[in-house]
C-alpha cells in the first residue's frame, strides 16, 4: 500500500540538490527511530516512477528529486517500514510515500547517503583472509607464465581468476570466492640467492580509491632462491581504485662479522684458504651466529667470525659437531676455485 502526503514549501527559485537535501533532512529531524537517508544523484528530468513490492506504481511526470529512508530495526510492527520523499524541482513541495512491505531499491549501491559519511581518518588497516589454491587437492596451481613478478593484480570475477590459474584438468576449479562480496588481490616474487624465514603483509586504505599492500620478506642466507606469494581475500575493491606494492627484503644478517664483505675485510681469511684449500667457501648460521664452512675433500670445516676452527661439521657428507647447531639449510655460497 502507497500513503502520499504532500508537503509545500514556498520557495520561489528552482530547487538545488543542496536545498533539497535540507529540506528532507529537516523533515526527518523529528524521526526518533534510527535511519538512513539516501538521495538518487540526479535530477529526474523526465518520467519517475516508484514501484513497490506489492506491485503499486506512483508515476512522477515532473522534474524532482527523489530520496528513500532505511530504517536500521527491523520489527515488523513498524507499519511503515519504507519511506520515499519526492521533492519537485520547481517549487520545493515535497511528497512523502510510506510504502508497506516494501524493498530497498534495487540500484541502492549507486544511491548517495544523506549526510554522507564522515571522510575516514586514512589511511585504514584493511583485514583481509589469506586464500590458497589447495594444489594439493584441488588440482590448480598459479600460472606464473601469466603473471609478472612484484606487480599487483585485483581480481573481480571468476574469469579473471581463472586466466592466473593453471588447472591440471579442465573440470577443475580452485576454491570458491563470492565476487560480490570479495576481491582477491595477488602478488608473488623471487628471493634470487636467499631463503625465507617469515612473510608479513598488511593492506591499508590511503583515500577512497587507493590502496597499500605491504609485503616485508625476512630473508636468510642460503644458497638457493625461494619464491614468494600473497594471496589474500578482502572487501570488495571496485575497478576504479589502485593498489600499490611496497615490496621489502628484510636480511636477517646485513652485515656478516660486522663487515660488508668477508672475503676481503676479514684479514685472516686469505691465510685460512692458503691453509686448508678449500673447494667452496658457505657463510651459514649456527649457535652462536655467522660462521663459515670451508669445503674440503673430506668434509667441511666450521669457523667462527674469529677464524677460529670449531669442529669438522661435514664428514662424507654427514653432519657432525651436533653442540653448535649448524644451520646447513641457511648455507649461501661466497666464494668458489
């Protein structure tokens, strides 16, 4: 059922959005009930219509603005549960239609509130949950082919999704995201001559449309690179906003026996590769913090910062000197025969 109620205003001049707002927000300054206004962007130039739930039409042939009020309970008691106000453009009056039963409108999403919302104090700590492929189970895996390193890319539909996923069977699918509700942003990198030990992101709101993914990579040494992916479920993030990746390595040891470069500021290195010949020279991390491991042809030999011989750590290709905790998975090569 449609009640109108017509209220005039005597005002002499057209009618702008911003006087129009005043005029609404003046008649619901009295409403007790919590609410929410919203406001069609435009001016309905031509033909309006208000069409209800119960199949009612209210037809507006004139210039107007129209708002609708939400009301936040959601008690059935309430006998007008939806309210419409039509302001006419060229005098101000205003028709107010409560509507039993009815909807929101369907295109609320591109409606304006009224006020809007305060500005946000940016930037925002956006949460987010982490998302996986499963590859294990569901039988998909990154197409790293089609992505290029350290970019970000915001995906809003499944066929985007799919154009990044490599499925090993064309019927199969990786976990379902609800694209209405979700973005799924994706970034992924390389770690060249290093390991990783830990992986930290956080994803931040700096305005409306613009975004921050941080990504701080802790990084050991070892010889052999790693790869790295962030993958992470968030709010809906509409097309029209950007995402910039700040992208940090994090060295566990910057600066090896406090120097930039062992090999040629610690002075007894030379005498200790004229001694024992080595085959390889390995920086890696054991009990007490960097050391190296010499190479030879029987084994490999642990010294500290110091240059000091610890122990035979390597014997036909077994560990050994189990007191100092050698790190044999942070082992990075530093100098080759």
């Amino acid at each position: 059922m449609v009640v109108p109620f017509v209220f005039n205003f005597a005002i002499s001049a057209q009618v702008t959005q911003t006087e129009a707002d005043s005029i609404v927000l003046e008649r619901m300054n009295t409403e007790v009930r919590p609410h929410t206004v919203y406001a069609k962007d435009n001016l309905q130039a031509d033909t309006a219509n208000i069409s209800t739930f119960m199949g009612e039409l209210l037809e507006l042939d004139y210039p107007c603005w129209i708002y609708y009020v939400r009301y936040d309970e959601q008690a059935d008691t309430i006998p007008a549960k939806r309210r419409y106000f039509v302001v006419k453009e060229s005098s101000g009056s205003v028709l107010m239609v409560n509507t039993h039963n009815n909807v929101s409108p369907p295109d609320l999403e591109t409606w304006r509130k009224v006020p809007p919302d305060p500005e946000p104090d940016y930037p925002i700590e956006i949460p987010f949950t982490d998302y996986s492929l499963n590859s294990s189970e569901t039988g998909c895996d990154w197409n790293y082919s089609q992505i290029k390193a350290d970019s970000i890319y915001v995906i809003n539909s499944q066929t985007e999704l799919l154009t990044l996923v490599d499925r090993a069977w064309p019927s199969f699918s990786p976990p379902y995201i609800d694209f209405n509700l979700y973005s799924l942003v994706f970034v992924y990198g390389n770690t060249n001559d290093y390991g990783i030990t830990n992986l930290d992101k956080n994803l931040r709101q700096l305005s409306k449309n613009e975004y921050e993914l941080n990504v701080d990579v802790t990084l050991n040494d070892a010889i052999f690179a790693q790869q790295w992916v962030v993958a992470v479920l968030t709010k809906k993030i509409t097309g029209n906003s950007s995402i910039t990746p700040n992208i940090e390595p994090v060295f566990l040891h910057t600066n090896v026996c406090d120097v930039n470069n062992p090999l040629t500021d610690l002075p007894w290195f030379q005498n200790v590769i004229a001694l024992y010949e080595p085959i390889q020279i390995c920086q890696c991390a054991y009990r007490d913090g960097i050391g190296f491991l010499l190479l030879v042809i029987d084994g490999a030999y642990l010294m500290n910062c110091e240059g000091t011989y610890l122990c035979l750590a390597l014997s036909f290709d077994m560990p050994t000197c189990p007191q100092y905790n050698i790190d044999f998975s942070s082992m990075k090569l530093i100098w080759s025969r």
